[in-house]
C-alpha cells in the first residue's frame, strides 16, 4: 500500500500508464516511462499485463504501444443517458453551427483543466482541439472561468503553484478573476497560444457549483473582442440550456 490506504500502488500505476495515452494515441517503452515516472523493467511488466488483458496492444514492428479493444468496451457500456457528455454534445453542436467555431467543454482537477468534449469548426481555417488534453489553470479564458467560479482555496493555490509563469503579475491575475467573476465570462488573447482567441462562461450544477466552462475558440484574425461579444448571448444562451441537463 502507499501514502493512501485505500489503494494498490500497482493498480495506481497502470492507471497512469493508461492515462499517459490521453496525450498521444501511441507510445514506446521510454516514452511510457518518462511519462509515469517509473523504471522502463516495471513498466515492461505492467504493459505486458494491461497488453494481455486487452487494454493496450503493442505493434510488434515498431515496439510502440496503443489502447486496445478493452478500453472501448468498456466506453461503450457507459449508461449515455446518464453521462452529461453525452448530453451536452447536440447543444455544443448547435452552438458551433451558429457561431462557425470551436466550442469545447472543460472540467477543473486540481489546478489543471481537460477538455472533456470538443466539437470542431467546419470552417477550413480553424482551432482544432483534442479531446483529453489538459492544460494548466494559469492562462487563457477557460482557466479563468474555472477558476473564478471555483472555491477560493483554488485561487489561493494556483497563485502559490511553484511553476506559476514569472511573466504574469499574481495581482493582476487576480483582479481579473475578479472581474470574470463580476461579468459571468472571460476572453483570451493568444494567452496559451499564438494565433487563437476564446470566449468561455461557466455552466452550473442545480446546486450552483460549477460543472464546466464552455468555450468557443478561434484565430485572433476572426474572433475580435467586438466578434466575441456579438456571440455572447448565444453562448450563454446555451450555457442555459446545457444546465437544465446537467445533474
């Protein structure tokens, strides 16, 4: 057992091995390893075993691995009438179809932010964002709705994280939760990334925690601030609308 006594450190260890997927559909031995943190003999051992049960398969011409079919069939008996993601994605399709851009859904853990669902433009020029990816609470329109709608203590937290980048002023940042808080959305400017724009506002719980942040990115060429605030009421429109299927 580990620190936590309720869990198995080898079973906590394949998980990660799992996870480390989420960032690239295939990996070699190394790059497992480096991802999780772990010698590349216990990782042998624990591939090969997640490899026999079927949750990865390994490519015997170039020795790099990938999920398997078990991981599939195990998304696939997921009750999709119970799981928001599922329920939420007709309206973030709707949403991309009147505003011609990405949209995407974030959830907060920790101090770190997934993409959980992401329905991309159909325009050729455009944001493409994975699903899975995660990024830090630090910057950029998402982060700053997750954090402004969060308990403080998240706050607190972030403008004490040892990696909080030195160009960005903490007093600043939070006056500006601040103001998202204030306002009920938040704007960004290739904070994150060169060339794209976003536009996010909170989407809540019945009980009035936050569930995710919604967001709608772009290029910077097209999604001006005039732009973003046109598109506002349709965002919050269904920012309503997704609360009302939210459990």
């Amino acid at each position: 057992m580990d620190e936590d006594r309720g869990s198995v450190r080898s079973v906590e260890r394949a998980l990660d091995i799992l996870l480390a997927f989420t960032e690239q559909r295939e990996l070699g031995l190394t790059e497992v390893a480096k991802a999780v943190g772990l010698h590349k003999s216990t990782v042998f051992r624990l591939l090969h075993t997640l490899e026999r049960k079927g949750f990865v398969v390994r490519d015997p011409d170039t020795d790099r691995y990938r999920l398997g079919f078990r991981i599939f069939e195990l998304a696939a008996s997921m009750n999709h009438a119970d799981d928001p993601l599922a329920l939420v994605l007709p309206e973030m399709e709707r949403l991309r179809d009147a505003v011609e851009e990405t949209v995407s859904l974030y959830i907060r853990d920790g101090l770190e932010r997934i993409r959980v669902q992401a329905v991309q433009s159909n325009q050729v020029i455009r944001r493409v964002a994975p699903i899975g990816q995660r990024l830090p609470l630090f910057v950029g329109a998402s982060s700053k709705v997750l954090v402004a709608f969060s308990p403080s203590d998240v706050l607190e937290a972030l403008l004490e994280h040892p990696d909080w980048p030195a160009g960005i002023d903490k007093a600043a940042f939070r006056r500006e939760i601040d103001d998202v808080r204030r306002k009920g959305y938040a704007m960004s400017f290739e904070e994150r990334e060169e060339g794209v724009a976003a536009v996010s506002i909170p989407v809540f719980r019945p009980n009035g925690d936050i569930f995710a942040a919604l967001t709608v990115s772009g290029p910077v060429q097209r999604l001006s601030r005039r732009r973003m605030e046109e598109m506002l009421p349709e965002l919050l429109a269904s920012g309503r609308r997704m609360e009302k299927l939210v459990r």
